[in-house]
C-alpha cells in the first residue's frame, strides 16, 4: 500500500476545537486494504477517530490504546471485525510476530479486555462493531477461524484459537454491541450512530463553515479559506502630530485613535482568517502582523492583555473564549491555511518573522517562528524585537 493510501487523522486538537471528541478504531493489520477506505470516507463524513497511524516502534501500543480509551475525550471504539481479527495467515504458517507488529488477534483480543474494563469507570462509552456484508455476525467469523485452522493439529490449534480467546470475543460482541453491514450507506450508517453517541465527535466542515458565514457573513478569501472582521486595532498612520504624548484618545463622535511617536493612528477594522470551525467555536489568526515588542515572555503576555483589552467591545469579549499566540503544532497543522505574514505600518518596519507561542523559562526561547511560511523550530530571541500575530478562539452563533 502506498503512503498516499494511509488516511489522514483527525488529532485532538484542544487548543483549536476544546468540545471535540473522537472514537478510537481496532483492526486488524492484514485488513488495512480494506480499512482504510473506509477510514478515508469516514475522514470525509467528518468523523473525529484516532487508529494506531501514530505509533512508533518504540511505543507499547496496548499502553497506547488503554491511554485513549481512558481520554474523557473518546466517546467510544469501533471494531472492524473479521477472521483475521482471530486467526492470521503468519500465525497458521508458525510465523513469529514482535509485540509492536501484534495488531491481529492478539491486538483484537486484548483491545476488547481493555475496553470492557474502561467501560466500567466510562459507562456511557459506546462501541460499534462493522462486519463484512457476507459474514453477517461475529459467529460466522469464528466458524470461519476454525475452517481456516482445520489442517492443524490440536495442540497447535489450542494455541492459535484459544478457549480464552473465542470467549473474550462471544462474551464481549454477545453484550451490547451495535451492528452495522458493510453494505449500502454503512459510512454514513457509522457516522450517523458515532453522532448520536457525540455530536462533538464529528467536525462537519462544511456544516461548520455554513455556520460560520451565517454568523458572520465573513467573505470569501484567497483559496477558499473564510475571512471576518473583527475588532479594532490602529494599523495605519493617518497623520502627523506635535503631541510627544503616546496614548489612546476617542473623538466626540466615538472614534478611536492612538498618538504614538508624534504619529496619529486611527482604529480600523482587524482583518481574520478561520483557521479552524466545529459550528460552535472557531479558530481565527490575524491577517496582519499587528504590532512589536521586546521578545520577553511578560512583553509579550503584556502585550496579549492590552490587546484584548483594547481591541474588543464588550459584546465581541463575551464571543471571545481566549486569545493567545500560534504554537508549533497549530502552525505545523493548518500549513498554507496560515496568512502570509505581513507588517501593518503601525509596526514602522516590515517584519518577516511572527514569534510564536511557549516563550518558556529565564532564556525566553520560542518553540516556533515562520519564516518564509515555514515553521522556524527553537529560534532563540533574547531581549529581540517579536513580531506579534495574534490568535483567537471565539464562541458563535448563540
């Protein structure tokens, strides 16, 4: 299978969607061809799962699986059930298989022990099992396990098909487990079943963004990607003064502006880009670098409260669940969807770098910058100037 066929993966993402939940699927390896489409229709549908595409060598992937189903954020398992989740075709050859490779039976088996035992501290997750249209019920399968071992031996069988093993798995799918064919509509059945379980677990990017423009009426950007304002910010130099005085004035009439550096600043308008939308919050990055300041975690964390402060009325405030900068990971995830990074002339001098997020401990280092639209990894700024592109997370629609 090609790197192009492995389905991409919707990651938890608390720093963009908080609400968003997800469900964690169980295969078996030697069903990938099979799984995997459907894992990029169901991507398709909006479905937030997690499937061991993130495991390394060295993680021990039953440790990995337990911490998942224990997340309060995973609402539930979906097993994609066949023979090769109870018998594979290494283990009737006598093949051996390292511990990390152990996603058949093995995997199967011990992913349902270690829901079944979650399940008792997390009643309300919910599992789903998906079988072949022809196999038609978890007992079939087994009758075809044993079909396909009988040229073994007793005790070779014994050890391919345990009495343990065929138990775990009647005893668990006989409980309460729902069905679904692969059949007509299954994808959008498994998306529809997952939604009832937790309309968070779906990010409907279509849906969301429809919500979005009917909140917002934002426009159309470059790309496709969605555009609002929001806010005022001083971003152009509308005028000379004499005043040396640097401080924020309002006219009779309500209009803001700023005297900076014998300079008159008029509020205007700040231009957003949607990074991110799951119909109820939304992610949004200025278009502009807004403003500097001397690169110190307090500078900057100084200049995040003013800002907030001084760019939002109360009512667009009660929308706003947080303002922050971008992290690595943001940056790394969303990619071109970023803005090309631009200085306001409030700024006096075009930057090209915007520092990013996690400015921690006495050295004041960033995890990240973008240089160039590429992420800048551990760029060191001691006592430098920080080009600030501010990042908010808002709440619609209400």
């Amino acid at each position: 299978m090609s790197k192009m066929d492995i389905p991409k993966i919707y990651v938890e993402r608390p720093d963009v969607l908080p609400n968003a939940e997800y469900v964690l699927v169980s295969y078996a390896h030697a069903n990938s061809s099979k799984v995997y489409p459907d894992l990029n229709l169901l991507y398709d549908e909006g479905v937030n799962f997690w499937y061991d595409k993130e495991l390394t060598g060295g993680d021990i992937w039953y440790k990995i699986v337990e911490e998942r189903l224990i997340d309060p954020k995973c609402c539930g398992i979906v097993f994609f059930f066949d023979v090769n989740c109870l018998v594979r075709s290494d283990e009737l050859n006598n093949e051996t298989i390292s511990n990390d490779e152990m996603t058949g039976r093995d995997a199967v088996e011990r992913e349902i022990e270690i829901f079944e035992r979650v399940k008792i501290g997390k009643p309300n997750m919910r599992a789903l099992c998906v079988l072949n249209s022809e196999d038609k019920s978890v007992y079939s399968i087994v009758r075809q396990a044993f079909v396909k071992c009988k040229d073994l031996s007793d005790a070779r069988l014994k050890e391919v098909l345990p009495e343990k093993r065929i138990k775990t798995v009647i005893d668990s799918f006989n409980k309460d487990k729902l069905y679904i064919l692969r059949n007509d509509d299954y994808i959008k059945q498994i998306a529809d079943t997952i939604r009832k379980w937790s309309p968070y677990a779906i990010t409907d990017s279509k849906s969301a963004l429809e919500e979005f423009q009917n909140s917002f009426g934002g426009a159309k950007g470059q790309n496709g990607i969605k555009e609002v304002k929001l806010g005022l910010y001083p971003q152009k130099c509308t005028g000379k003064t004499t005043e040396s005085v640097n401080s924020i004035f309002e006219t009779g009439d309500g209009v803001k502006y700023l005297l900076k550096n014998k300079n008159r600043y008029d509020f205007a308008p700040i231009e957003w880009k949607l990074l991110d939308t799951d119909g109820k919050e939304a992610l949004l990055v200025s278009k502009y670098v807004l403003d500097i300041c001397v690169g110190t975690k307090d500078s900057i964390n100084g200049w995040l409260s003013r800002f907030k402060k001084e760019a939002f009325s109360e009512e667009e405030l009660d929308m706003i669940c947080d303002v922050d900068l971008m992290s690595v990971d943001i940056v790394e995830h969303y990619g071109a969807k970023l803005p090309k990074l631009e200085a306001t002339e409030l700024v006096g001098q075009q930057v090209d770098m915007a520092w990013l997020a996690n400015c921690n401990g006495p050295h004041r280092k960033t995890y990240c910058g973008v240089w160039n639209d590429k992420a800048d990894i551990d760029y060191e700024f001691i006592d430098s100037i920080a080009g600030i592109l501010p990042m908010i997370k808002i709440k619609f629609n209400k």
